[in-house]
C-alpha cells in the first residue's frame, strides 16, 4: 500500500481524503469510520450555528423528538436523527439506550445498576443509564 499526503498551500482549501482500491477491505471500512468520526457535526444554540468537534460532545440524546448534543457544560439541537449520527459516529461513541448515543471516552465510572443495567458516571458529574439490552455491546467495548 502507497500512502501520498499533500499538504494544502490554500489556506481556505477543504480537506479530502481519497482513496484508491481493487476492493473494499474490512481495514479499508474501519480507516473510512475512522475518519468520519472526525468530521464536525453542525449544532444549534438560539440563533447561533456551531461546529463541534466529536472529543468535545458527551452525548447525543432524544428528548421530545429532538436531537440534542451535551458537551462538558452546554446542550446544544442538532437537526439529525439518532440513527443517523450512530451510522456516521463510530469509534468512541456507541448506542446505550433507545434515545442515547455516549462517547465512551468521557466515562469515569461504570456501576450496576436495576434490572440489568449500567449506570455510567462521566467525568462532568453527571450520570447516564445503559439500557439493559445495551449493556452487552458496553461491556465489549470495554472488554469486560
């Protein structure tokens, strides 16, 4: 494999990856996730339009059928749907529940909880419950 980097000498080029291949590898799909995963995702606060950064978010989670994005301290709308940030999101993030996506980076704690479940304290004090049909895929992610 042959790998060309280009630096940029525009200053207001747009980065792009492009990738050449005889077939699509399960090395080739996991690097393209990779790689999505840094892609900024586009939130709302009032009238202001943000780019967040996926190491900054916390949480994505569903509330009355919308979207919001938690970061250390401040909940921002987005205007995608859960499914389509968990198709997009890979990596770090995984689905806990029906309505939450979490970055597992920022879990501090983990601790059983009712009924099957996790509770999962982040490192911003607050505290989100793993679905019990979730947990599974948690504790594979953390090797448990």
């Amino acid at each position: 494999m042959r790998i060309i980097i280009e630096e940029l000498v525009d200053d207001f080029a747009e980065e792009q990856v492009v990738i050449r291949c005889k077939s699509m590898t399960p090395g080739l799909l996991k690097a393209i996730a990779a790689l999505k995963a840094q892609s900024p995702i586009i939130a709302y606060k009032g009238q202001d339009i943000y780019k967040m950064n996926p190491e900054e978010i916390y949480y994505f989670e569903v509330v009355d059928n919308k979207t919001f994005l938690y970061t250390q301290k401040e909940i921002y709308e987005i205007r995608l749907r859960l499914y389509e940030l968990e198709k997009d999101l890979t990596g770090d993030f995984l689905r806990i529940s029906k309505s939450v996506i979490l970055n597992v980076t920022k879990i501090q704690a983990l601790r059983p909880a009712m009924n099957s479940r996790f509770e999962a304290q982040l490192d911003n004090g607050e505290t989100v419950i793993v679905s019990r049909q979730y947990v599974g895929a948690l504790k594979e992610k953390f090797g448990l």
